[in-house]
C-alpha cells in the first residue's frame, strides 16, 4: 500500500492539447496487460529530455540521444513495460530501431522523429514483434483525454498510476500542464527506475524547455532514493506542443517562464514524491533536510547517507526511534572536517542530539511518537554555513525484500 | 544460521603467551550475560590500532586514539557489549575514562595504560557503574586459555563466536597468532561495526606490528561489507608480547616479518570473512573479484557497487539469475568512460554477459545452478588495466530486515 498516495482521479487529469496518448496489449511479458503506449505530438511541438548517467544505458536510451542530437522534431514516443531493452548490446539497439522505423512508417515520418523508451526486466531480449504487431491497436486508440490509461499501461512494480495535472493563464490563455510517471525501486539520485513524461500546451522554445526541464529535475527526481540503485533506462520527457495558442516562450528571462516553470516544477516534485510514496514496499515517506551546510554538495551528502543507510530505513519501518544510527550515518558521510560538537539533529519537532550526544531533555517517548506517524521529517542542522538540501526516501520493509526476490517470477 | 561458518572448537584456541582475558556478568544490556572481558598484557607487549573514520565515534575510540598518541605502553584492554558509548558527548568521555581509572587502579598501573572499546546500542549512557563493579570479578577469571569465553562474551547480534589460531616456528622457537572479532551488520568498507582483537607471542617492534596491521586490515576488514553503514565503534587491535622468546622483528625488512604478517593476515581474513558468513540475515557468502581495472580504487568502484546493491543482494537471496542487476551496478559504479562492451561478466564458472550484453551461449540453466549455490563468486573483467580486487558481501534477506526491526526491543 502506498503511504498517503490517493491516486489523482481519471477525470481530474487534464488533457494537454497537441498530444494524443493511445495504449495497447502487446503482451511484452504478461498476457492481457495493456503494457504499450504511443504519444503522438503535434507538429511543433518542443521536446526535451534528461537521460540515467548509468554506462550500461538501455537501447532506447542510446536512440533518445542520438534522436535529440540529430535535430528533427520529434513525432511521437513509443512505451513499452515488461521488459527495459538494457544490458542488450548490438541486437538490442537493432530491436530498438525496429519499433521507431514501424511506427515512423504508420505515421509517414522519419524514423528519427520517434522517441523509445523501455522499462522492465533487463538483460532479455526485447520481443519487438509483438510490439510493432500491436501498435496499430495503440495509434486506433490515440487521444487527448488519455492519461489515466497511460499512466497505467507504463507501471512496472508499481502499485498505482501516478499522474497528475496543474493548469495556469498565460497571457489570458489558459495553459494545462500534466504528467505521469512510473518507478518504484531502483530509485536513486541521478535520476530512479523511472520514467516520467510531462508535456503542456504551452508554446516553449527547445532551449528553454531543456532548462526547464534541468531546473525541475534537480528539485524533484534527482531528490529522491529508495534503494540507491541507479536504473539503465531512467528517462524524463518535457513536451511543449504550443497549442494553447499562448505567447511563446523564447528563454528564460521571458516573463511567463517562472510562473510555467513553476507549475512544472510542482508536477514533477508531486510525481517523484508519488514514487516514493509507492516505493517497493514502502509504509513511511520520510522528508530528510540538511541545514547549515558550507555547501549543498555536502548536505547531499549527510542527506544521502540517512536515506540509504538500510539500518535508518530498518530502524523507520520498526518506528523505532534508534536514532543513533541516525547520528552515525551523518559521522560517515564524508565530511571530514565535522565538528560533531555542532550538529543538532531533530526528528520531526523534537530536538534529538546536540553537542555530540543525546539532547539531556530528550525523551524516549517523544522520539517514538514521531516514529509511528507515517510522514516523518529528520532535520540535521550542520551549523558551519548557509547551504541546504532536502531529499525524500521511504523505509525498508520486508515487503521489499519479498518484492525484488520474486520480481522475475 | 551463519553460511558454512564452523565456530572454532574452544580447544583449537590456541593461548597466546603473555595475553589473559577475563570475563564476567556486568548486566549491561541484559541480566545473565557476559557482556564484560578484560585482557591483561604482559609488560613490554607492543600494541597497534585502526579505528573507525566515523566523525561520530565513539567515546573509547578517542580515548584509544589518545593513549595511542600519549605512548605509555597498554597494560589491558577492557571491554563491554550492549552499549557502545558513541553519540554520547562529554558524558560518554567521562564514563569511558572512569572505566580506565578503576581498571588501573586495580592493576597498579596509569590510566592511560588502559585501551577502552564499546559496542552494542549507539546514544544510550553507559552504565559505567556496573562496569566497574564487574571488574574485579574480569579480572580474577584472566587466564590465557580462556579465548573461546571472551569471543563469546564481545557478540552482539553475532549468532557464532569467531576466533581463530594459527601456530608458525620463528628462530626455533613457536609462535601462535590468535585472534576474535565481533560484528554482523553495520559492516562497510573503512571498516565494520567490528571490534577485533589479534594478539600473538611473537616480539615485534611498535612501528612494525602497526605496518603489518595496516596490511592485514587493507586485505581482511576492509574487503567486507553487509549493509554499507559505517559504525561509530569500529577498532581493530593487533598485540605482541614478545613472550614466545623469538627474536624481536624490529621492521618489515626483518627475516621473520614476512612469515609472521602471512599468519596474522590469515587470522584477519578468516575473522572477516567470518563476520560475513555470520552477516544479518545472510544465506549465501558471495565474493566479488573486479579485473582488468585501471587502478584499484576503479576496480573496488565496480565490486562495491555490485556489493552494496540491494537489489543484487536481494537477487542472490532469492537465487534468482536477475543478471540484468549486476549489469546495472556496473553501469553505474562511476567509471565515466568505461567502455561497456569490453566487459565481460562470470557468474561462478559461467560466462554471463559480453560485448554489452548477455552472452548468446548463456543459458538459464546455468545462471541457475550457480545462483543456487551457497558460496558464489561474481566476476567482472573490465579490460582497460591490470589492477584488481576483491570484496566479500551476503545476501540480503527478510531477516535482515527483522534483526535490525527489532534490535533494541
């Protein structure tokens, strides 16, 4: 069950002028799944994307990037769950070309004008018949008013669709800006096991939507960790199709840039924290913020160390408030310079630690009322600047462990 | 239960001359437990230490590093499970060093003649009183034959004692290496939530057993890791009394050290890997061997990326050939221009995965047979050096994840 994840409605996800989104059954590695989806874009539309750092990238990953260096518009995105396409060499990228040029032929564009991206299993590989055989079926069922089946047809170990919707005036035009978004382990900073596909109506060049898309990642994918396993096929899309037939928006210093960035931002901060909400097996969603750091890499870096220490997340998912193995992941994190003497560390409102041990007024009790909510916020105040950073994680559960020894199964 | 880890008969301990060990029911934690172990040394045994780089450390550990630093030669060391003395500020010093000052007193020697070392719950008091009101009794059970109880008596989630001997002729005259080390999570690289004590008769100058311990530590404790967290406690003690009557090894370059420092490695290796076999929750003992790297540091990137990953670890619990996973930690180990179709993946004796995928004679079949296996090796060639490494990890299971749910209930 997800923590305090309500699922958005079907009817309160709004759809997006200029992008069509259609599903299919493929049966890609489950029968009687809808596990394809195609987004056909309107001519003019801009698209931008960030890509996993991981050097085993996924086929689909090597093409992406190859297509937004080669320069033509793209046309549409073809999705397929049930299998990552990753770990799969020559053969996997000639699979990978295989289901672009199809549906370029279906829509009598270049072949580089398609996007692909896959997620699932890795090191098998892809059964692309089956794809290019159903995406007539999901190019019959292309349309606007779509996302909720979409968001559903990308889901691999996730337990609930995750997409949801903002709108804004631009202009005294009405812009809608919706995502979605799948992953639920191999989520970690540098992006997770994660696709997510955000487009708007809005009219944005090319260069400013990458930036845009650059600024919303930092504050939202890229602060998020459930495992610490960084994916092969982490992709995130923005898409700007203009067909709301607002102003355009040129660059950054535009004046309508902030307020759209704005509404972006909160898509992709709802939509990562959504997957943590849903991590595997996940029954708390802890908010850890660093203070008082010489700089955010090295908030990072005591963030981090809290949010993947297996003994923190053990410890949350008890609702115990053993909270020294709070105090010794922040001494391992990697500044060497810490005065330990300084650190205040707070869990939720109650001072924890100060001055290197136990706050004399602190109380078990306290600590472990806390400990039982199921949203938890650990504040660390390292006391040597005025940098800062805040990342979300989830705790580790048996469910975890049961999720990823039978995932293949 | 351990992975194929047969405790040490108490009778193939072998004593070491010149080292007592005592132990005794303080009830620190628990009533009913020897939870207490003083070793008394000789007087002119040489004594040399490694201690965590946890800027949380705990109180002992600086009073180690200080009485290392003052350089009065240690006439014993005292020792107490159920409390690690770490996150505790001044208070935590001052009970540390009341431990030290009862224990001189007893023994007619200074404090700082007395090496502290905690372990067990992190940012609780230590019940100092109860400490020093069991000393005396420590103290009157010291014999050299008595090994097997203080292995015993430093275990905290540790299912089996780990001690080991080894027996080796030095100028004639025989010299025996015995050693014991506690630990089971909390284990990383930078060492482990370990406390670990190797004494032997040989005599050897300070400056040498410090250099053959830093060896035995870089290939031993070093190389392990359960969890990834990096304790507050860790300590490493490696003693000479010189009581065997060899000749003294003044430095590395002396005859004798090599033979000397292959017996103490041993012992380290065989105390490491046996926190590994007895790691929380652990079913399989897996080795991580990374060739072909251009440096060590690279290749130790690669195998504690695999070592570290969850979802490998939980893959190996469930015998599951998910190789797709350690691809994937290759990939993101943080070799930014590794070439991934140069590597080349074994999983045991089989070839798994090359030229960036996996390799067209894989079967499944034989994926499965290793992964079936309680002891496996994985092994990454990376072909861009000569540089290797190997690490030692588990599995990680469900009752990993009940063992640290309920550790302090």
């Amino acid at each position: 069950m997800p923590v305090n994840l309500v699922p958005t409605r079907a009817e309160d996800l709004l759809p997006v002028k200029g992008v069509a989104l259609g599903v299919a059954e493929a049966g890609i590695k489950k029968a009687k799944r809808r596990d394809l989806l195609v987004m056909r874009l309107a001519e003019g539309a801009s698209v931008a994307g960030v890509f996993t750092q991981n050097r085993f990238c996924a086929a689909p990953v090597i093409l992406c990037r190859e297509q937004f260096a080669g320069g033509k518009p793209a046309r549409a995105l073809v999705v397929n769950t049930g299998n990552a396409n990753a770990g799969t060499g020559e053969d996997g990228l000639g699979r990978a070309r295989k289901s672009c040029s199809e549906l370029a032929a279906l829509l009598a564009c270049d072949s580089s004008q398609i996007l692909p991206f896959s997620t699932g299993v890795i090191m098998e590989p892809l059964p692309v018949e089956r794809i290019v055989a159903a995406l007539p079926r999901a190019l019959a069922d292309c349309r606007e008013d779509n996302w909720a089946n979409a968001a559903e047809a990308i889901m691999t170990t996730d337990t609930v669709p995750k997409a949801c919707s903002r709108q804004l005036t631009l202009g005294g035009k009405t812009v809608t800006v919706t995502g979605m978004a799948k992953g639920a382990g191999m989520i970690h900073p540098g992006m997770a096991t994660m696709l997510g596909f955000v487009a708007t109506d809005a009219a944005v060049s090319q260069v400013a939507l990458q930036h845009m898309l650059a600024e919303a990642t930092a504050r939202s994918f890229n602060r998020i960790t459930v495992d610490g396993d960084t994916s092969t096929n982490d992709s995130f899309i923005l898409i700007a199709t203009g067909a709301a037939g607002a102003q355009k928006i040129t660059d950054e210093r535009h004046p309508d840039y902030a307020r759209l960035a704005a509404a972006v931002g909160e898509v992709a901060v709802w939509l990562a924290q959504a997957i943590i909400r849903d991590g595997e097996g996940a029954t708390k969603f802890i908010t850890v913020e660093v203070q008082g750091g010489k700089s955010e890499e090295e908030c990072g870096k005591v963030a981090y160390a809290i949010a993947h220490s297996p003994l923190v997340k053990t410890a949350f998912f008890a609702s115990d408030p053993n909270l020294g193995r709070l105090l010794c992941a922040i001494g391992y994190a990697g500044i060497p310079d810490l005065d330990v003497g300084r650190v205040k560390l707070y869990l939720g409102d109650v001072l924890v630690a100060t001055e290197g041990g136990r706050n004399p007024a602190y109380r078990e009790e306290d600590g472990q009322r806390v400990m039982q909510q199921s949203e938890i916020t650990v504040r660390v105040e390292l006391a040597r600047g005025a940098a800062q950073t805040t990342v979300w994680t989830c705790d580790l559960s048996h469910d975890y462990v049961s999720i990823n020894a039978d995932y293949r199964s």
